[in-house]
C-alpha cells in the first residue's frame, strides 16, 4: 500500500522497520522538529527522523498540521493509508480525511482502558497485571477511534516500564502489518469502543515521581518500576550539610519493617508505610546506575537512618 508514516520516538521505530519489511511504499514521514538536547543543548533529530533518513525516505518536521498549505502539502501525497505510532501532534479533521482509506494508529494499551499520552507507565503505576497494544482507526476524540486488532500481554510481579515500552513496541508493529493486510484485502473489522469504561493515562507530572515511603510497598513497589528507567522515581539522601538525589531504577517487594523510609538492611530494604522494599539498581547524579549494595558503599547512609 502508498502509505504516510507518522511517529516520533523510539517506540514508532519498529513499526516503521516492520512497514518496509513487508513491502509498503511509505511516501514521507512526518515527525517532531530536532529539539535541544543532552548537556549541549545541541538539536537532536528524533529516533523515527533518523531511522527514515537511514532507509532513504523522505522526512518531513512540520511545527503544526493546522495550516491549510500544511494539510494540503499532506493530501497531495495520493496516499491509501496513514499509520501514526506516538507522533506528538494533533491531526486535524482535514487531515484525517486525506487518505482513501483512514488513519491507523498503534496504542499501547488494551483500549479503552489508558487513553491518553501515559498508557505504559499508568498500567504499572496502577498496579495492572495485564496491558498489551490496540490497532485504532483515528477520530478526532482523544484515542476514542473503533478498535481493529488487540492483543493482551502479560505485566510480570517486577516489569518495569522501559521493558513493556521495549515489548510492546515490537507487538504493535507486527499487529499494525497485520492490520494492513487486512486493509488491503477489504477484511479489517474495526469495533467501537466502550467510552463509559474508558480511563485516562495522563501526562507524567515531575512532580509525582517522588518515592512516598508513607504507600505500601506494593504499590511503592509498583511507582518505582512504572517510572524506570524514565523520568525515574526519586528520593533524596543526607550526604554530609547537603541533600542529594538518588534515582531508582529497580526494586522488589521484601521483608521488614519500620518507620517509613528507615533504612533496613545493607541490601538497600526500605520500610513502607507496611512492608518493605529492595531497591536493587539506584543512580546518584551524574553517575552510572549501580547495584543498591554497591550504593550503599559509596555513601554516609548507617543502618536505620531514615531516607528523605
């Protein structure tokens, strides 16, 4: 199929693999402009720019699709289909009628459950033990479009966000070459979604990736895992008249008690508010991520001290 590719950071880049693998004719890949970043400041073209850059394609970095000439310069492309995998801007109607046969959109989560910009990290912050991807055809609601395709994957006592990001990120891809399939061949029967059941996966806030000792451990536990390795949960360390934060990256439910945030053991085990957690990979600033014994070494923290 002559299709236009539509995504920005290293989740959408196996979809875009996957579309070439199975024989499409992607016509231009739209995605966000290159952005300052690293300590630098220097612009940085996005993982999907760089992939389509590497495969030939032509690359195109609107600041916005609301334009006429904008939406026009998309239309005149003459395209079956669109596929958008994490894209960052929002497709005006114009846009979502400028193809022969739709917008499709690979969603990491078994809508109508997590709509929104967050569905990873909130499946595990919430403490879901299963997600998975869904197929959508786009509408103008926020992720409400009929479902296609789905599939359920397990989240495991300790998965982290980065691998079920890593996990579904392959799933969606081959789910989104088998819904093109489907396209081509007049057989993909896409559902409504059930909006009363739908839950909002918002934005992560900087602002909630502080560790709150004070929460169970399960779901301490499961706030630690839903945020690494980003943005990364957070407590703060007395080293000395200063305060320095410590970033963790792993953790796994343990034994003990105490008042909440007390240092346990010399395996890094942190009383919750009941219960208590191992935190088994930290990151001071600056520094490479190590094991909590090894941490532990490096730094003025005695046996039942309180943390934060």
């Amino acid at each position: 199929m002559r299709i236009i590719f539509m995504g920005t950071p290293d989740f959408a880049v196996p979809a875009l693999k996957a579309l070439l693998k199975a024989g499409h004719e992607i016509v231009a890949v739209y995605t966000q402009p290159p952005r300052p970043a690293g300590r630098g400041m220097e612009l940085r073209k996005s993982p999907v720019h760089e992939a389509a850059e590497a495969a030939g394609l032509e690359v195109r970095v609107p600041e916005s699709l609301k334009s006429e000439a904008e939406q026009k310069r998309f239309a005149a492309l003459d395209t079956d289909a669109a596929v958008v995998v994490a894209y960052g801007l929002i497709l005006p109607k114009p846009v979502l009628e400028a193809t022969k046969q739709g917008i499709f959109n690979i969603h990491a989560s078994l809508l109508p459950r997590w709509r929104g910009a967050a569905p990873i990290n909130r499946a595990i912050m919430a403490g879901d033990a299963v997600s998975g991807v869904s197929i959508m055809r786009v509408t103008e609601g926020l992720d409400a479009g009929p479902v296609c395709l789905m599939e359920r994957v397990e989240i495991g006592p300790n998965t982290t966000a980065g691998e079920l990001h890593d996990g579904l990120a392959e799933r969606g891809a081959d789910l989104m070459v088998e819904a093109l399939a489907k396209l081509e061949e007049d057989k993909l029967d896409c559902q409504a979604q059930d909006d009363d059941a739908a839950t909002y996966a918002r934005k992560l806030d900087n602002k909630e990736t502080h560790i709150a000792w004070t929460l169970p451990a399960q779901e301490v536990h499961d706030h630690i895992r839903g945020l690494a390795p980003y943005p990364g949960a957070w407590f703060e360390l007395k080293q000395g008249d200063k305060r320095e934060r410590v970033k963790v990256l792993g953790s796994v439910l343990a034994e003990g008690d105490g008042v909440a945030g007390t240092l346990l053991d010399e395996r890094l085990t942190v009383a919750c508010g009941t219960g208590a957690v191992r935190l088994t990979k930290v990151q001071r600033a600056g520094r490479k991520p190590t094991a909590g014994e090894a941490f532990l070494r490096g730094v003025d923290a005695a046996l039942g001290s309180v943390l934060d």
